[in-house]
C-alpha cells in the first residue's frame, strides 16, 4: 500500500498548479470548503503584491473521490493559474541576490533566468497548502488541530498569551491581517510592513505552528529517516525563503542547564483521557518531542523566512550575457509575505504529521485507522 506522499507540479505563470497525493484511506470525508479557505487566507496578509488580486485560488479535484469521499485511489488536484503566459513572459538576464535566479541559470546551463524562476516561486506553495488543507481532513477525524501564526515581522515581536487554546489562537490571529494573536503587536507589523514598502525594500519574520490533540508515540527514534520532528524541520525548511527551523524552545536551549530545558513528568489519572494519557508535563519546552517522537504535549515549531529577494531598488548584480555590472531584475513580488508563508507553514506540517499518523495507524480505510486509533489508546492507557 503506497504511503501517504504527495508531489506538486506547475508554474507561476503556467497554465496550472498541480498536487498529486497518494496514500489517503478511502471513505475520508473532504471538506471542500476548509481546502479553499485555506487557499483563500494563502493568497491574504498585509504585504502581497499584485498577482493575489489577479487570482482566486481553488481546487479542482480531478481524480480519488466519489460523492465527496476519498475512495483510496491517487487524488489530483489542480489550482488553475489566470496570469497563465510563461511564453509571453520576459526574459530575465538579471539574477536577484537571494533567489533561485542565479544558481539554476548555472545548473540548466542558461542564461535565461524565467526557466528556474517560474518553478522556483512561492507560487508553488498553492499546491502544498492544498494537500497540507486535505491532510487536516484526515487530522480532524482524530482531534488533531493544527494552527499556525506570526511570531514577529521585522524587528516586531508579538507576546502570544500562553493560555490561548487552538480556537483562541485561531480566532485572535484571524482578527487582523498580519495572521498574528496579539493584536497590538499586529498594528506595530503592519505599520513596519507599510514603511518597508515606502523604503522600497523587504522584510522577513518568523513563524510559529502549533498542533493540538496528538496523541504519544507518532514518529520513531529507530531510524533516523522516522523521527517525526525531523522531517517537519525539513518541511518547514523547504518553503520557499525559509532558512531555519526550531522546535520548542529551540536554539535557546543552548544557553541553559538541563534542569531548566527538560520538561519534569508527573502523573495524573485525571487525565487519562486526553492525549497525554495521563503523563502530564508543567511545561513544554521541547516542543511536544523527544526521541524524534510525540509526547503527548502539544507540538511547537517555529521557522524563520528572510526577506523577499525581489527589491523594488534592486541590488548589484551581473548580466548573464554579457558578464558586465548590473542591478538585479525586478518582478512583480510581494513586501513581505510572512502572514501568507504562516498559512504555508501550518499546512505543511499538517502534511507530515498526517503521514506519520498513517504509518502507525495506517489502513485502507477510515474505519480501520480509526479502529488502530482507538485500540492502541486503549492499550497505552493500561500500561
Ligand atoms: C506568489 C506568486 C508570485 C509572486 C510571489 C508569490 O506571482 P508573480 O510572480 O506573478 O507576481 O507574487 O512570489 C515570490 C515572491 C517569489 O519570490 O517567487 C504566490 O502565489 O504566493
């Protein structure tokens, strides 16, 4: 039975974006809505430039589905793209300090920059959030709430009240266009956003996914290949202009002792019934992980997205052609497109946790997996 993957196809300015996912157990019920939505709040946040008014981004399920259920088979989906005319588009000779430009125009041997750059987009990241949006389905039926927001822009941090359950965080962060819960910190972003616009330049910041309901023991210390905050890492670190990943407190706990990094356990029959199965933590500061695997906590990871490589003043640079000096090319681009790579984020994790959560308790259908589910919390409860 094929695991549960998927891989994406498509350009900026092709005719289509493409996600092909296999692995789904069949009679998963597809929320068509909550796909599009996120699609929707993708193309949104404070600092997109103009291609998000051109498109309206939803999903047309070409294959895997009867009657709105996953039937087992490969699901494709296609995002169509209006601002469909890669053959019309300029050539760029160009490179942009920061973008893919430079080193695919030395891998495909070209001195055309519009061959890498079309795939190198963040437009591509459609095509994640849609399979990471039809992941979520799957999480849902078990509990798993997966949420993910800004942490800072710029030079502006938020401070995220801890006691915020998923529905707080959600409903705060969607409260404004920075995707951010705190909402004096949102204004302060907007306004650097607003002003970075003004300089002409870019602006980064770091994003923060949060699941919610996960029960022990998903992912494997046995192979380094199964450990599950690993490849979330590796997601993250794959979106496009993301250069970090951190989970929990991350790269802070280099400057502590261990009796201040690990979280102490305790035990509370109360909660047997919750996803800590009753091995209860005051604190999480390893972000729900330890031996690659969950804990039971909820899991807490953070990535860091620089600048925007495509700047309205542009920066030294080279033509390809003729090897003279140069400024950078500029592309139509976005201020900064950290509240849209938030959206990005949470719904790739939402893909590699939903894969991991196949492999314990995969099955050809929703009716076994849920039975796996509930046999192995069962089990893990009467330790
Ligand atoms: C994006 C689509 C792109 C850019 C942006 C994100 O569309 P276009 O190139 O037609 O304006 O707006 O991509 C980048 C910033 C980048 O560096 O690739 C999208 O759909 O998110």
């Amino acid at each position: 039975m094929a695991q549960l993957d998927y891989r994406t196809a498509g350009e900026s300015h092709g005719q289509s974006l493409i996600v092909m996912i296999e692995g789904l157990p069949a009679d998963l019920h597809l929320d068509i809505d909550l796909i599009n939505g996120e699609l929707r709040r993708r193309q949104g946040g404070y600092g997109r430039g103009g291609r998000m008014k051109i498109e309206t981004d939803t999903v047309n399920i070409l294959s895997g589905i009867r009657s709105g259920a996953t039937i087992g088979s490969p699901m494709a989906v296609q995002v169509a793209n209006k601002d469909w005319r890669i053959d019309e588009a300029p050539v760029v000779n160009h490179p942009r300090p920061g973008h893919a430009d430079l080193a695919g125009s030395l891998k495909w041997l070209t001195t055309d920059c519009r061959s890498t750059l079309e795939r190198a987009s963040a437009r591509e990241t459609t095509s994640r959030v849609a399979a990471g949006a039809i992941a979520k389905c799957l999480l849902l039926e078990f509990g798993v709430d997966v949420v993910g927001f800004v942490r800072s822009i710029g030079p502006v941090e938020a401070d995220i009240d801890p006691s915020l359950d998923p529905e707080g965080l959600r409903a705060a962060r969607d409260a404004n266009e920075a995707y951010c819960p705190d909402e004096s910190a949102a204004e302060k972003m907007i306004e650097a956003i607003r002003q970075t616009k003004i300089d002409k330049d870019t602006v980064g910041g770091i994003v923060e996914v949060q699941v919610h309901g996960m029960p022990p023991g998903v992912g494997s210390c046995f192979r380094w290949q199964d450990k599950l905050d690993a490849r979330i890492a590796g997601a993250i670190v794959s979106i496009q202009a993301f250069k970090g990943a951190e989970i929990g407190d991350g790269f802070k706990v280099a400057h502590k002792p261990g009796s201040q990094v690990h979280d102490a356990i305790y035990y509370d029959a109360s909660q047997r019934n919750t996803p800590n199965l009753g091995f209860v933590r005051k604190t999480n500061r390893l972000g729900g992980f330890e031996g690659g695997m969950t804990n039971g906590q909820p899991l807490v990871v953070r990535g860091v997205m620089k600048p925007i490589a495509t700047l309205l003043m542009g920066m030294d640079s080279v033509d390809l052609k003729s090897k003279s000096a140069q400024r950078s090319d500029y592309e139509r681009s976005d201020v900064c497109a950290v509240p849209a790579a938030s959206v990005v984020a949470e719904n790739v994790v939402a893909f590699e946790v939903a894969r991991a959560m196949c492999e314990k308790f995969g099955a050809d259908t929703m009716n076994e997996m849920k039975a796996a589910y509930n046999h192995y919390l069962a089990a893990a409860r009467n330790l």
